[in-house]
C-alpha cells in the first residue's frame, strides 16, 4: 500500500493518476478544461448576482467566494 501523502496546502494526496498522451490530445485536454473552468464562473457569477439581491451578510459572501479562490489560484499556478 503506498503511502499517504500531504501537500503543501495541508490536503491528502493519495492517489496518483498518470497517463501519456500526444499533443493534440493535450491540447484537447486544457479546452476542456477551460471551458469547465468557464462553466464554474459563470454559475457563480450567476449565484453572486442572486446573493446580491438578497442583501446576504458578509459571512455569505465569504463562503460563496472560496470557489472563486480556488480557481483563481489554479489559473495562476498554471501561468
């Protein structure tokens, strides 16, 4: 059994996927993913406009955003 592992964030990393692909497929993979990434925005976004409305507290709009942090931190490692 290999062992568990933590990463710099302080989360479990235990599981390890790696596979080859060409430089097409690569480039497939990352606009997939991007438009995933797009997805996730534009529903927050949509969600933020819905909070908005409702004049949420501070502490909501904090829970909402951590989504948003994360993926703001993923596009920047990945630059």
């Amino acid at each position: 059994m290999s062992e568990k592992r933590v990463d710099a964030k302080n989360r479990w990393r235990n599981v390890m996927v790696s596979f080859r692909m060409s430089p097409e497929e690569a480039k497939e993979l990352n606009v997939k993913v991007a438009r995933k990434m797009e997805m996730y925005l534009e529903a927050l976004l949509e969600e933020l406009q819905f909070y908005d409305e409702k004049k949420m507290s501070q502490m909501d709009l904090d829970e909402i955003l951590i989504p948003l942090k994360h993926i703001l931190t993923i596009l920047n490692e990945s630059d």
